[in-house]
C-alpha cells in the first residue's frame, strides 16, 4: 500500500500546496486507488503524479468546504475522458449527492459510468473482500468525518516442503492450503491449513482525518493504528485561533497519534502562512510529544512495507 | 488595455493548457480587471500571474459548461482572503445564481463582499463611464453568449499653445478644455473646446466569444473590432466533430475575423490533440483565411497600445 498526497495545504491554494487530496494506492492489495477529498485542481495534480484517474474507483469525502471538494465535479467528468468506464462508490456527507446532480444538471455533463453516492453515517460504511471501513463524526465547524480503513487478516504464507513431505502433490492443492482450506488427498487422507502455513498475517490500519480540532473521536478512530493522517494547520502560537476554526495544531495532533497508541502519523492540511524554512520548527513542536512524525508535501509518496513506513523519494 | 490568458485549453486541462480564463486589464483605462470565464484551477493560473484577484470586480461567463465555470467558487471565495472586499458584479447564463447560491450553502461559505449575480440577455448588458457590453448568443451544444466591449469614445488631446494663445491661464480651465468643455475667461471671452483640442479620438472594440461553431452572430459581434477573441478548438480535419459538439477550426475563426472585417484575431481553446510542435501548421491553416493571427497560450500577454496589439514576451 502506498499514500500519495496530493493537496496539503489548507483552505486555498498556494503555491508550494494545493487543496486537499490524496490517494490510497491499493495495487498490490487489491488493484484499486482510493481518493480522499478532491480539492479544486486535483484533477491538476493527478496530471503531474503516476496515478491514473480511472484506477480511482472509490473516493470519500470528510466534509463539504470547498477545500475538499470543488475538484469533485471536473475529476468525475474528465475521468469519463481518460478511459474511466468502470463504476466510482463516492461516500460523503449529507447533501454532497444533491449538489453534484445540480451540477451536473446545469453544466449539462453526462457521466458515462456509474456514480453511486453514499451518504456517510457512522460505523462501518464499507466492507470489501480485504478491507473494512469504519467512520466516526470528528469535531469542526460542520459535520466532519474521520476514516479507520483495516485491512482483513492475511493468509500465512505456506510452508511449502511441509506440505510435500504430507504428500501433496504440486498444483492447485497447495494454492488451497496457502489460502486457509484443508484439502483431501487421493489416499483419503486431510492435510490441515493450518498444520502447513505460518500464522495469519494482521492487516494494516490506517485513520485518515479530515479538517478537526483535537477530539476523543480521532483518538478513538486511531487506536493502535499503523499510520494516522491528521491535519496540523497550525503551530501552539495559533491554537486559540485553531480551535474557533475547528482545526489542530501539530502538537494536538501528535497527543492524538500518541493517545491512540499510533505508530505513524502523517501530518498534513498545512496553514500557506507557514514557510517551507519553518517546517523543521514545526516539525519539532510534534515530535516533542510523539517520535514518528512526517509532514506531508504535495507529490509526497508514503509505502506501507513489512510493518514499516517508508517515505519514497519524489521522482 | 491588455489582455492575459489564464487558460487556453478545450475541455479538460492539460499540462500545457488550463481550461478557460482570460483577463482583460483595465487598469490603464479604468483600474479594472475584467474575467471572462473561470474554468477550474483559474485561481490557481492567477498565482503565477501579475493579476490580482482583489482587482477583479467583474465576471463574465459564456456559458455553463464546467470546464468554463469550475473554477468559479473557489475563486470566489479565495478572493475574499486575498484583500478583496469590493463587490463583484457576475454576468452569466440563467441558472448561474442558483447553482452559486446551492455551492455556497452547502460548503458552507460567505462572501463578505456583496456579488451580484446578472442574467446575460441578448444586447447591451453593461454601460459604465468608459466601456459598453453587449451579448449575443451564438451557436453552442447548451446557451453560450459572445461579449462586444466597446470602448467610448476618447477626448481629444489639448492643444496647450493654442489655448494659451487665447488668454486660458495654466490651471484647472486646461484640464476642462482637454475634458470637452467650453470654459469663459475672466474678460467675458469665451474659450470653445473643440478650437483647443484634436479631435475625439474612436475607443477600441474587442470581441470575446466563448464556445461556438461558426455562425453569423459571431461575425456580427466582431464587426470591425480591433481585436476578436474567438475559439479554434480543431484543424480542418476535424471539422465534422467541430461542427457536431458546436466549436470551430481554426478555419472558421479565420473566416469570422475575415467576414467581421476584425483587425486582429487571437484563438484559443485549443485541443489538447494538437501538440506544441504541430502548431505552425495550426496556424497556417488559419493564416490562409485570415493574416493577422495570434494562437494565445497559458499565460501569453498581448497589449492594445496606439492601434496596435503587441505581444508581450513571458516573463
Ligand atoms: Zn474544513
Ligand atoms: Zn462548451
């Protein structure tokens, strides 16, 4: 799994970040690209970045501010013209359906694949064959929702010379046993799963968090996860000003990741008033309350590898 | 007056071409800023433009197909935090308002300046101290208007010997003379304007016309206008899929400025099909019809200046 953002900054667009937006890079999990929040000129981004607009099948939306969404309409058409036919699951809050049809309805724009729209509730709002998706309201100045995406367990990988040495022949029996059945052989005898493969695999859990002020529902949504996104506008100087406006400094968001017990957190939705010679300041305020702290820029690519976060080398 | 294109591609946006936007600078004439249409990522275009979004207090949309309008709410709304507090009056198709007023709702966004919302109606739409607007629909897949700017007419330069030569002191009495007024001198003579001053001098006319196949309305809006602004979405070869989705070659823009008896003809709304190097046929497709073509780019700059468009270098 890969994470590559594609708009940190916050509320307008600057020059050294867009609006927000980035994409889970399920490929290798299950050949699918998930997109969270689509900023104006995402549809911008997406022609300086690797990730192809079709493989985008599923997008959620934290909140309506513009921010976060006045991307939506022009990705959606133009991905019609970039080879996008396969069906696209937008999950969002209420009232994102409505403003879309009105859209489309006055631009005259016909989508020629499937949107289907649904209004985000809290608890489990998706379940794949690999993942599950939870969400849970967070705290801004409109309904705002956090999401907790956990892979499902993983198969053990197979101990391949085991298994021959219980007689199974090569073929699709061991692909059988490597997938958790047990199997028969043809002298009548059961070979079990679990006596030839390792233990299952945890999956990986990811929180991603859209605009939020500090809040137990973020703590909740992140437990024990393996990366949590969360937005740091602001440095200390500005909480006040980032709690009346519903937002987290970097050091709130790092009590969240610390709190929750995370082991990663990407900090990202970056107020423009911050300089690119600040960050390592701003870095520092977070890492005095929890150690494993990146700040995401815009084209910054994250892997998900053997239990570990590597941040990728921008191309 | 210049004139800066912010967005010159058809459609959907390219690395090379955003999609529509182009300013008119009034500055010189009025302190004024003109946008006319505001596809998306226009905001983003004016980050890497001179222009200031403070200063653009009038909009101008041909139509409501998004690729001329997605960039119309978050720019907007960047403006508010951009120093712009003067109101902003919008002239657009019917069914503008409403979905302006839907965006704003549910993003949950306020202007804190007052914009006006003006239906566009065949005719004169606008007439302040200097300029007069009229619209004309023209030949679109939905409604699409083209836009007549005609500057008024200029007061003549002053003849300062002369008026000096008949008694006018130095002081305000020249600047009177110079705005087109008779003024009495102080022995009862009379001092006659057009005895001291040139004559008036004709103002500019521009053509700005959105999407269109061809079509006389066009020629008619650019009647000897100094300069027409027409798209030029294909080359011949394409000009049944021109005619079919109502844009025009480059050929016909040719044909329109030829027949319009315009001075000047700058294309855009060019497809992304045509790649930079096969510009110069592009071109000369145009050129047998019509010689004085320009083909705008993102981010070109002409100036209107003693009778004469010029071509601004990139800075
Ligand atoms: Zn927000
Ligand atoms: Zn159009």
């Amino acid at each position: 799994m890969d994470i590559e953002f594609l708009g940190t900054g916050a509320g307008m667009p600057s020059k050294q970040r867009n609006t927000s937006a980035l994409v889970l890079d399920l490929t290798d999990e299950n050949k699918e690209n998930w997109l969270f929040d689509c900023g104006e000129a995402t549809q911008h981004q997406l022609l300086h970045s690797a990730i192809k607009p079709k493989k985008i099948t599923k997008i959620f939306i934290t909140h309506l501010h513009g921010d976060h969404i006045f991307g939506l309409p022009g990705f959606l058409s133009s991905r019609a013209f970039l080879g996008g036919d396969d069906s696209v699951d937008l999950y969002g809050p209420a009232g994102l359906k409505e403003w879309l049809q009105h859209t489309y309805k006055v631009t005259g724009t016909y989508l020629p694949y499937k949107l289907n729209v649904h209004e985000v509730h809290e608890g489990l709002i998706l379940e794949t064959d690999e993942f599950k998706v939870y969400a849970k309201e967070v705290q801004h100045v409109i309904q705002s929702f956090g999401f907790r995406i956990e892979q499902k367990e993983l198969p053990g990988t197979l101990l391949i010379d085991k298994a021959i040495e219980q007689g199974v022949p090569k073929g699709p029996m061991l692909q059988r046993l490597k997938d958790g059945f047990d199997v028969e052989l043809e002298n009548g005898q059961t070979v079990y799963s679990q006596d030839v493969t390792t233990d299952k695999k945890k999956g990986f859990v990811i929180a991603i968090i859209g605009d939020t002020s500090y809040c137990q529902a973020s703590v909740e949504l992140a437990q024990d996860a393996d990366i949590l996104i969360h937005e740091a506008t602001f440095t200390n100087e500005y909480a006040a000003g980032a709690k009346e406006f519903g937002h987290s400094t970097i050091v709130e968001a790092a009590t969240v990741a610390k709190e929750a017990n995370a082991k990663n957190l990407i900090a990202n939705h970056i107020s423009a008033r911050f300089m690119p010679g600040e960050m390592p300041a701003f870095l520092a305020e977070g890492t005095d309350v929890f150690e494993a702290i990146s700040i995401a820029d815009d084209f910054a690519r994250f892997q998900w590898k053997h239990g570990q976060l590597i941040k990728l080398q921008k191309n």
